[in-house]
C-alpha cells in the first residue's frame, strides 16, 4: 500500500533526513527514521521496569525499605525543623 503525505514541512524534514544520512531516496530516508523510532520506543523499559531496577540497586547498596518510616517527620529533623 502506499503512502502519500502532502505537507510540504514533512517534504522538508524528510529531504533534511535525507541529506545529514546520506540516502539515496526520500522513501529510504522515511524507512530508515520510522525503523529508528520503533527501536527506540521498544528499547525504553516502562515506568514499573524502570522503578523495579532502581529498587534493586538500591538493595544491592544497603537500603531497607520500611513502609512504616514517616518520611516527613524524618526529613524534618535532617533540616533541623523539629
């Protein structure tokens, strides 16, 4: 099926992709950019992925969780606000 864009902005980035890549054609410069763009939206982890990992490390280094630690409180004193 193909694919026609009539935006002469789009006619602008294309021809500017094509340029700084050096492809031979605007459908080659299109096809290049469109399979960089679904790499790198699948190589971002999401938020939970993300979180997870940074728990980890955090473990790895010494840190406990404890869900019963009132963060206000503690943050108060390390400011001296008690």
């Amino acid at each position: 099926m193909a694919l026609y864009i009539r935006d002469p902005e789009v006619d602008l980035l294309v021809a500017e992709v094509q340029r700084l890549t050096g492809t031979a054609t605007k459908t080659e410069a299109v096809k290049n950019a469109l399979k960089k763009e679904i790499a790198a939206a699948e190589a971002e982890l999401p938020l939970a992925e993300r979180i997870k990992a940074l728990q980890e490390r955090a473990a790895r280094l010494g840190f406990v969780h404890n869900p019963d630690i009132d963060m206000k409180a503690f943050m108060d004193e390390q400011w001296g606000e008690i």
